[in-house]
C-alpha cells in the first residue's frame, strides 16, 4: 500500500514501459541479507524460548530447516534469474535467500529438513511471480518487500499445513494431540481462516 500511495520512482515507468534504474551496492546488499539471515536464527531458534528439556534439540532442528530453506531460495532464485532475465542477478539471489526464509518461519518446526528445501525453492519462485506482477501492475516496489514478506509469508503460512507432520508438532512440544496434519485439517484451517480474514478486510 505504502508503494501504491508514494507512486513510482521517476523514471521508472515510462510509455507504459519499466525502466531498469539503479539497483544499489550489491556489496551492501550482501552483507544487509547476511546480517539478517545471521538474525534469523534468533527470530526462529529463540522461539524455542527454552534450551533445557529437550528443547535444545528442537532449536537446532529449527536451525537446520532454517539454513536448508534460506540456501534453497537463494540458489533458487539465482538459477531463475538465468533462466528468466538472461544472466544471474546478485540482489534477486539474495532477496531468495529473504525469500527462502519468510517462507520457512511459520512452519521451522513442523517440517522435515527436505521439506524445508522444497519450501525454499517455491518461495524463490513466488519471489519471481511476485516481481514480475508487481511491473505488470506499475507498482515500484524498490525492494520486493511485499512480495519476500507478504506473498513468502503467505506461502510459508499455506506451507506450514501443506507439509507439517503430527510428530513434529508434538516434538516442538505443542500440547495438542491430534492428527490435524495427517488428516489435512491444519492445511484447511490456515487457508480458509486466512482468506475468511483476508474478506473481513475487505
């Protein structure tokens, strides 16, 4: 919204075409994603919010889904940017990397390591439809800060039903007993809880 309200940066859109302009320093850009992926881990990890009991293991599993998703994405969303723009692009691999882990916050504890790749590399690739909309719909967003953390959030929130498993719910020591995410209940309640949401605030 707040991309929609300030408008486009100058130069941007021009005769219904989207001009390329000054991407940033990638040197910066680098170290910014790797101080926040290095942050992550106490966003995801310290949500444990123990380390005794047998919660240090679900802190280093969460760890392990967290580096596995954010890898992914940026490796993802590096080989697409050679696919899909011609030559590999340092700042979307590393927005895929962002990408990579807003899709795997939701769901860090509920989900198998392989799991977390395959939710990693959909997250580059929302990363990419995300972006491409975005030009399509004349909207400049400098970043892609609404698509990593608005459209990777909502994927790692549809994710976390797609691919939890009763077990790992109960590892991450939730109290609930149930097969919610055998039976496909989990998958259903974040979706239609979300888009009810989504309609409420419309």
């Amino acid at each position: 919204m707040g991309a929609i309200v300030v408008g486009p940066r100058t130069g941007r859109f021009v005769d219904g075409k989207c001009i390329e302009l000054y991407a940033g320093n990638k040197i910066l850009q680098s170290l910014g994603v790797f101080i926040l992926w290095f942050g992550w881990y106490g966003f995801n990890c310290g949500s444990t919010l123990q380390i005794s009991d047998g919660a240090a293991a679900v802190a280093g599993k969460v760890a392990v889904t967290t580096t596995l998703a954010a890898a992914s994405g940026g490796l993802g969303a590096t080989f697409l940017a050679k696919v899909l723009l011609g030559q590999y692009d340092i700042s979307m691999g590393l927005n895929g990397v962002l990408a990579g882990l807003v899709s795997i916050t939701a769901n860090c504890s509920v989900v198998e390591p392989w799991h977390a790749v395959i939710i990693g590399l959909i997250g580059s690739a929302i990363l990419f439809g995300g972006h491409f909309l975005l030009i399509y719909l004349k909207i400049d967003d400098p970043c892609d800060a609404s698509v990593v953390h608005g459209f990777c959030g909502y994927w790692g929130l549809i994710a976390t039903g797609i691919f939890c498993i009763d077990s790992n719910v109960q590892y991450a020591a939730y109290p609930n007993i149930n097969e919610a995410c055998k039976s496909g209940e989990q998958f259903g309640i974040t979706y239609f809880v979300y888009m009810y949401g989504a309609s409420r605030r419309r």
